[in-house]
C-alpha cells in the first residue's frame, strides 16, 4: 500500500529521541528545518508526493533520502522536493526537484549515493563557456554532488527555457556542465519521446518532445564528479547536437510476438531466426495493425556504437519482413542500443549476454 509523504513528514517531525528537534511548518506544503544533528529523512517505500517539501539548503542541512528500495509517485507538477535530495538506489532514479515554483527534475542512469537539487535561481557563472555553446540557460540549474558514471537526463517545460534567447530549434539544445572552470557542452540527445516526470521510474512516454516540453538526455555515461551543476545550452550555428534521437522507446498498447537473437557484433541472420522470421511473416500477412521493431545489444562499445547498432539490427529485420509479404502494415524501428538488457548481470555468461542482443518484435493490439 503507497503510503503519503507529508504523514510521514509528520510523524518523523514530532517524534522523539534525535529527531525531535526537527519541527515542521504546515502553512501551505511542507517544511523540513535544518538543526545541529544534521538529520534526515530517509524514505523506504513507495511514496505519494502531495505538495511541496522544502529543506534548507546550506551545508549539514537535512536532506530526503530515498533509499535503495523506496520510489515516489505525485499527481501533478505542482508537487516536489524544494531543497537536497539524495538517491541510495542502485541503477536508474528520477530526482523529484523543484523551486520557487518550477518543476524541474533530473534523472541518472547510476543514481547510488548522488545529492541533487534544482534552484530557479540566476546563473552567475554563464560568461565562461565552450567552444560548441553560445549561451547557457540564464535562470535556473541543477547541483550535483557524485561519482558515478552515468547518463543524465533533465527535464523542461516552457517556463524553463526562458533563459535561452531566441530558442526556436530543438536541434540546437544541449545538456551544458560546469567543470569548474567554464561551462562544457555535453554531447545530448533530446528524447523523442519524453521522459515520464511523474514517477521516479525513468520510464519514456507517448508524448513528443517539443519546444513546450520534453526532456533531453546525455549520449553516453559522464563522470559526475568532473561536473558540480548541469543546466541548458545552446549550440553555436553549425554546430550540431547528437544524431541519435528517439532513445525513450515506449511499448505501451503492443504486444511482444517474438525476439530475435543475434551473435556477438553481428546483425546478419542465423539460419535460426531466418525460420522465426519466415514462420512470423506468414502469420501477420494481410493484418493492419502497426509492426514495431525495437533494437538491442550488449553492453560493450560505446553508448553510442551501440545504439546506432541496434537501429541497424532492427533494419535488417524490417528489411526481411518487407522482402516477405509484410509489405502491406506499417513497421517502425527503434533502438534502445545497452540501455534495457534482457539479462543484467556484470558477469553475464555467453548463454546469457546473446539474450540482450536482439530484436524485441511488437504488433499494435
């Protein structure tokens, strides 16, 4: 049962031995004052967020802590974390951040032990910048405190962006990082499909990015510790953004008929997906529903290797099943490249590892 964030805001605030300190005032959300002890509150569950809980920011304050099997959920955008939040959760977390009345959560790839929180607040480090970046968003970023190797993914609404002047083309945003020294591009792709901001799954949606809204994920793993805020860039002309789009692959109201399998760095056929492949084409002859080819593979090379690889994957199969009578039904392809393997395991066996280098086939119900 999902329990609600502000009853257990509550009962940590009035309860008694090292916590009691802690006080709360429930004017309209929720607020977590910092005291000496620097305690926190951890959740452990599934929570729904309801309003908008506030820490203080400055050092040895406290911070909400998810841990390693909790989750959080909320109903609309106007609920968030304003202040530090810290992830124990090992793999892929979205951080529920926002300030001053703005929405604006981050999402890692590796999230174990990183703190981050979002402040709307004027960016007074901008004038420092790249080569590849002509201006950096104004108003508004995120501060990161990790090591991990991990993809980040930032989510923007319209009021986000308005830091960024004359912004009227997609391909020309950016995830920018501040190193210390300037403000560096980060080679991104914005998620054709964006990022669901309601849940901390890290899960993609139906809906297209768009100017309005959307989310804007880096190519490959970073290092977290070289950056200690994130925030939007904004390419030179002629400078272009990442190639490789469409990484939030949703399956939403398709089935999985089949899943094809392919050797080690290889996307041609064996004789045994060839007979898969013949068998499938036969049976969807004459159907008009959608076909949706969605490509994988292993986790080695690089992130991007591999998703150009699983798009290539995916064409080989489209190309048989054009060649096969299949001519008649529309067929999508996608690629989520390492990012969603059958088997995750850091020492898969060979038995194992052939099972992320696929195919997923789907077909509209």
């Amino acid at each position: 049962m999902k329990k609600y964030i502000y009853t257990l805001v509550s009962i940590f605030c009035l309860g008694a031995g090292a916590h009691a300190q802690n006080h709360i005032s429930n004017v309209n959300n929720y607020v977590i004052h910092n005291n000496s002890t620097g305690d926190g509150l951890i959740i452990k569950d599934d929570y729904v967020l309801t309003g908008v809980v506030k820490t203080q920011r400055s050092e040895n304050s406290n911070e909400i802590v998810f841990d390693e099997n909790s989750s959080w959920n909320i109903t609309n955008k106007n609920s968030y974390i304003d202040g530090m939040v810290r992830s124990k959760i090992k793999g892929k977390f979205l951080f529920p951040l926002g300030h001053k009345t703005i929405f604006s959560p981050l999402g890692l790839s590796n999230s174990i032990n990183s703190k981050v929180a979002y402040y709307d607040d004027k960016n007074d480090l901008e004038t420092n910048l790249d080569d590849d970046i002509n201006q950096v968003n104004e108003k508004g970023y995120w501060e990161v405190s990790a090591a991990n190797i991990s993809k980040v993914t930032l989510y923007y609404a319209e009021n986000t962006l308005l830091g960024l002047t004359d912004m009227n083309d997609l391909n020309r945003i950016t995830i920018a990082g501040w190193n210390g020294e300037k403000w560096e591009r980060i080679p991104s792709s914005l998620d054709s499909n964006m990022l669901e901001v309601l849940n901390s799954s890290m899960e993609f949606t139906d809906v297209v990015s768009t100017l309005k809204s959307g989310s804007i994920t880096s190519v490959e793993d970073i290092v977290l510790g070289q950056y200690t805020k994130f925030t939007f860039g904004r390419l030179k002309d002629g400078v272009l953004n990442s190639s490789i789009i469409s990484k939030g692959v949703t399956t939403l109201n398709y089935t999985l008929l089949k899943s094809v399998h392919f050797p080690f760095n290889d996307k041609n056929l064996t004789q045994y997906s060839t007979n898969i492949l013949n068998n499938l084409s036969t049976r969807i002859q004459g159907n008009n529903s959608i076909i949706k080819l969605i490509g994988h593979t292993d986790y080695y090379g690089s992130s991007a290797y591999n998703y150009k690889f699983g798009m290539e994957r995916a064409e080989v199969i489209k190309a048989f099943l054009e060649r096969n009578g299949v001519s008649n039904i529309e067929i999508e392809i996608q690629s989520e490249g390492e990012d969603n393997p059958k088997v995750d395991c850091e020492n898969c066996s060979s038995k194992e590892m052939v099972l992320n280098r696929r195919v997923d086939i789907y077909i509209s119900k």
